[in-house]
C-alpha cells in the first residue's frame, strides 16, 4: 500500500472512531449557543497549528460559514502580535492567552482551548482563569484529554495521539458546531 493510501486510510479509520463523540459536541454547542444569544463572545486560543484552527474558527463565526447571516463575536487570542510579544517578554510566555482573558473576557463568555497535547502550560493557564472568572470551558484535545480535561466543562478528546490526526478531526469539530451554531440562530436566513 502507498504512504497516500496509507495515510488516508487511517485518517477514514480516525473519523469512524470520532463518530462517537457525539455527546461531547453536542454538550459544547449547547453552551455556545445560550452564550451567543446572550451576547456573549467565543474567545479561542491554542498554540502553532492550535493557533491556526483557533483563528480559523474565529473567522467561520466573525464572519460566515454556510450561511450568508449577522456575524457572531468571536476572536483568537494568538493573533495580536504585540500583545503576545510584550506579555510574553514582561510575564512569560505562559501568560500570552491568561493576561489577554482577563482583559477582554467575561462571565458567561465561552473558552474554547485547543491543545493536542492536552499539556500546554498557556493553554492551561487560560483554562485556570476561565474558571476564576466564571467564563465557560470547552477543550479539544488529543486521546488523553492531558491535564486540561480536569479544567474543561467540556472536553472533545479525539481518538488520535499524533498531532496531524488530531487537528484534522479538532477541524472537523469545529465546523460541525459551527455549522450547529449557525442553523440554530439563523435558520430562516437565506444562504
């Protein structure tokens, strides 16, 4: 078999297994959904291609996903550059996404806080003061869910324990609440 056959192969085996998830999804659109209507904000954050996804939905919810719709407050805390930098430098780098929660989130605001690992020490930081501020937790992880399924309301920990595996199926995720999310809200609205 061909690395190619190979690698999609076990990318269709992956997302058979993720099927089972359905509770998990299920349990954050419902703690989305209530926190947009109530005009709250989804606030992302995660690290390298964490951070990517994390921009990558913020921008489906900003913006639009499949239907031409009013946009829905949401950002990523890993694209600010100059606060990233100067938090990083004046505190540590474990502080880039806890500093910024604390000054632009909420009770009632929604995390939503990618790790592969589970173990990223900003990722659960941001986690830890989440809780502190009464701000909602949804985690997407890896297999082991780490040390951040004990921070999360709700944690997707994806039946994957390689990095590339996992955020495929945190992608996927993320589109199916968005998608959820958006029918929900804006059903009559036309596409």
């Amino acid at each position: 078999m061909s690395a190619f056959k190979d690698y999609c192969l076990t990318v269709s085996k992956n997302f058979e297994v993720l099927s089972n998830l359905e509770a998990p999804v299920r349990s954050a659109i419902e703690l989305i959904k209530p926190a947009l209507r109530s005009g709250n904000k989804i606030i992302f954050c995660g690290n390298g291609g964490s951070a990517a996804d994390s921009q990558h939905l913020a921008a489906e919810l900003m913006g639009r996903f499949l239907i031409d719709r009013m946009p829905l407050p949401a950002l990523a805390l890993s694209v600010d550059t100059s606060a990233l930098t100067a938090i990083a430098n004046d505190y540590s780098f474990d502080e880039i996404f806890a500093r910024q929660l604390r000054g632009l989130g909420k009770a009632n605001d929604v995390l939503v806080a990618i790790s592969t690992s589970g173990n990223s020490a900003n990722v659960l930081r941001a986690l830890e003061v989440a809780r502190e501020t009464g701000i909602k937790t949804i985690g997407l992880t890896g297999q082991t869910g780490g040390k951040m399924k004990a921070l999360c309301d709700v944690c997707i920990a994806v039946p994957a324990t390689t990095s590339n595996h996992i955020q495929e199926m945190h992608i996927a995720i993320g589109h199916m609440i968005c998608g959820e999310v958006e029918r929900d809200m804006f059903a009559t609205t036309k596409p």
